[in-house]
C-alpha cells in the first residue's frame, strides 16, 4: 500500500482496542488446582466460565496472549441469527425436525445476547439496528426476495425486500441489486463487550492468567493435568475454548476445525455528512457473496468498518489493508481518496458441516466452529458449556449429538482453501 493510503498514527490492531485497550493483568500466580480449568479467554471462555465461578467452582482462565488476545476483539460486532446452512440442506442432512430446532438455536442465540446483555448491564454499544443483506446479482435478490417470503416451518424470521430503486434509503452505491432488511439484527463495540464479560468473570472470582500458554492436556485417574508455559495445575473439569486458535494442544478439536483469516479496516474519521449519504442508517450490512464483505459505521458513526476474506492466511495488516480497501472503493467509489487508520486479522474457525459444535472428547469439554458468525453463538454456548459442568439439564443445546467431522489426511492445516477462495471469487464476480 502506497503510505498515503495510511494515515500518519496507522495502527496494525483492531480499531477496538482504542476504547477498550488489552487488560493488564499481571502475571498471577498459577494455582495449584482448580475445579474447572478453561483454555481460552474469548467470549466462549468467559461465558463459561461465568457459569462455573457463579455455580461455586473455582475456576481458572488460561490464555497464551493478552486477555481477549484472539478473535473476540478484533470482529465486527455484527449479530444476526448465526446458522450458515439452509433449512433445505440441514433437512437433507438431519430430518425436517432437527432442521427446526438448529435454526432456532440461531434465533436463542440472537435473543440471548440482548438478554445477557441488559441483565449484566455491559456497556458495549449494543443496538438493535438491523441488517441491509445486499444482493450482488439480480438472481441473489429474486432468492432472498423467496427466502423472505418462504420461511421454513416453525421459524418467523422479520424481514423486508428493498428493491434498487429504492436502496440510497440504506446504502449509497450502485454495485448491488437491492436487498433484504432483517430488523432483528444488532450490532455492538465487540471490545467493550469482551472486557464487560472479563470485568464480570473477575468480579465472579475467576482467576483469568494472560501470557501463558497451554502446552498439554493429560487425563489421569484422578482429574486432568494442564500443563503450561509456566507450571501445571490439576483439574476436575477442562473446557478448551480456543476456536480459530486451536492448536496442537487438542488434536481432536484441530482436526475438526478450519482456520480462515478474517481481515477488517477501519478508515479515518469521514468528512461531516458523508456517513449519512453512504450509510443512512445504523445497520450491519452483509452481502450474498459466497466471500462475502461485511461493513458497518463505527458505534459512534464517525468511520467505515470494513471487512473481507483477503487470502486464508495471510498475517500481516499492512499487506491486506490495500486489497480490502480497494474493495471498499469498488463498492463506495467516493471512498478513494479516505485513508486507512487501522487494519487487523483475526482467525475464525470453520467446520465441515459449516454448524458450531460442543460436547466432550475424552474427558476434555470443548465449544468451537462458529464459523465467522459467533459474536452471540460463541457466548451462547459458552454458557451452555458450563451449564453442562455444572450438570445443569439448561445446558443441552440442538448442537448436542451432531457428529463433529474431520476428513481423511486433514491435520488442522487447511492446504486446500487457497483453492476454494479463488473458486468462490470467481463464482461471485459471474454471478447474474
Ligand atoms: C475479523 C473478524 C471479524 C468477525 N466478525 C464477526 C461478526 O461481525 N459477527 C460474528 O458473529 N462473528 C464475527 N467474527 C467471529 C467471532 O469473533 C468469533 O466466532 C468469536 O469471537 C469466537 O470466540 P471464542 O471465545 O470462541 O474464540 P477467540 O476469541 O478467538 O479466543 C480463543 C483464545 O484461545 C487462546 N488460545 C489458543 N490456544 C491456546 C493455548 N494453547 N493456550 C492458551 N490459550 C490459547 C487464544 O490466544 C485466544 O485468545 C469475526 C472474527 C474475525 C476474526
């Protein structure tokens, strides 16, 4: 990227964590044993263990880097109903039935967070603005104009069709063919929302200990033993919550888990009146690319938020701060001359039958694959998660006795995505 692209004080971190900066929180002491002992300290994490401390187990967070270090800082804070598959392709697989209670998971999901979020009384933002889901072709718009119209049995989701000629009501472009209006959808500041959570784990007595990796996890007859960077303790229960993240750690869960990089910029502060032509409204906006582009304004309306799939596994912001601004300017072609002030990358955690997963293998309790989409599923079923230690029949979820797939030769090194991205991009950009 040409450096006129970036602005003088451009920062290679989320955007996020100007207002809610990585906790310092020491070094504690490792205790020597606890109840519950969880991998992780992103919002699965600590929703789970909110559950244990607050049920009266001890409970110790372990993460490798910074409090909220992975993913759970750096997205978009978009919040919708956070199940990828069709209706039509869950009741191919699993029965019309099943079909239904999946997608209503997603909706106990979306219900869940504004709940959760007014009950703890968090401070992050979080508005129920809807979602604009732009259509890129005139044959995405006529599907989501049927999806609209046709909902699957049992489930009643809001929504509204806006053609193109009337779309500068939500967007100011000319690159997509109208679109859907879904009101329910939120939006929040996902780094407020990460250290409200963190402020209430401490608050319930969890002991959360940053910088400190896990190295293994040994079953014995008597518990487990977490081994890490910096001596080991003895636990009851272990729950690995470590999503996009996952390493060898857990080989089971790395299997089964495909970590893809997600790329989002932040621009500087727009000129006065501009967020208004290009964004009319505060919504969360998404489009029917298999890629897909999600963006958004800042909480406070003053920045564009713009997020893409840039390669899947590319690392360095510098390098994919160019690509996803080029594509901003593609879509808002006043947009070229506003310079970049932050861009990140975070990996989130696909899975083969693209639905999150949660149980326990050998011993070890587990939630993970939310698939780019779990803002509210990943503390969704973190709290169920430790509903579930705790023995509590709350915990049971429609995820429960899914399978969760690997494939033959798949180690947790996803050498075929390249191929795959480039696949769909191309199916998109011919897309009628
Ligand atoms: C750029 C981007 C945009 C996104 N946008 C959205 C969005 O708009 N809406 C939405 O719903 N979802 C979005 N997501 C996905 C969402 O953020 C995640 O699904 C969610 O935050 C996962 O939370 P988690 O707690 O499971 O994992 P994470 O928050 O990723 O936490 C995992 C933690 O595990 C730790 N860890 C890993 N290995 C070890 C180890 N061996 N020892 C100790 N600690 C370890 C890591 O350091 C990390 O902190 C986005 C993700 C990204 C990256």
């Amino acid at each position: 990227m040409s450096n006129e692209l970036l602005t003088p004080d451009f920062k290679a971190e989320p955007y996020w964590w100007e207002a809610a900066p990585r906790p310092d929180l020491g070094a504690p002491a490792l205790p020597a044993k606890a109840d519950v002992v969880i991998v992780g300290s992103g919002y699965t994490g600590l929703c789970a263990a909110l559950q244990t401390a607050r049920g009266g187990r001890s409970t110790v967070i372990v993460d490798a880097e910074d409090a909220g270090y992975g993913c759970s800082s750096r997205n978009g804070g978009q919040i919708g109903w956070s199940i990828k598959p069709s209706y039509e392709e869950l009741t191919a697989r699993h029965g019309p039935e099943k079909a239904q209670a999946i997608l209503r998971e997603g909706d106990n999901a979306l219900e869940w967070i504004g709940e959760f979020i007014k009950a703890e009384q968090i401070d992050c933002g979080f508005n129920i603005g809807g979602r604009f889901h732009a259509a890129h072709s005139p044959a995405h718009y006529e599907d989501l104009a049927h999806r609209v119209a046709n909902q699957p049995p049992g489930i009643d989701h809001e929504g509204h069709m806006v053609p193109k000629s009337e779309m500068q009501s939500e967007l100011g472009t000319q690159a997509y063919h109208g679109g859907a209006v879904y009101p329910a959808h939120a939006s929040l500041d996902p780094g407020r929302y990460h250290q409200g959570l963190l402020e209430r784990a401490l608050a319930a007595g969890v002991d959360v200990i940053p910088n400190c990796k896990v190295t293994a996890i040994a079953r014995s007859s008597s518990g487990t033993t977490v081994t890490t960077a910096r001596g080991s303790i003895e636990a009851r229960d272990v729950i690995v919550a470590t999503n996009g993240y996952t390493g060898t750690v857990s080989p089971w869960q790395r299997r089964r888990v495909i970590p893809i990089g997600s790329y989002i910029i932040a621009t500087e502060p727009l000129e006065p009146g501009l967020m208004d032509r290009l964004m009319p409204r505060s919504r969360a906006i998404s489009d029917t690319r298999k890629v897909v582009y999600s963006y958004r304004a800042s909480p406070d309306r003053s920045r564009i938020l713009f997020g893409g799939r840039v390669s899947h596994n590319e690392t360095d912001p510098r390098v994919s701060a160019p690509r996803l601004h080029a594509d901003l300017v593609h879509l808002f072609p006043e947009l070229a001359p506003v310079r970049v002030s932050h861009s990140w990358v975070g990996f989130v955690a696909y899975t083969f039958d693209e639905l999150p997963h949660l149980g326990q293998h050998d011993g070890v309790h587990y939630s993970m694959g939310y698939c780019g989409v779990g803002v509210s599923m990943a503390g969704y079923l973190g709290t169920r998660l430790g509903q579930k230690v705790l023995g509590f029949k709350e915990g049971a979820t429609a995820f429960d006795d899914l399978t969760f797939q690997t494939r033959p030769f798949y180690t947790g090194t996803p050498w075929f995505l390249g191929a795959a991205v480039m696949y769909y991009r191309w199916r998109d950009r011919r897309a009628r």
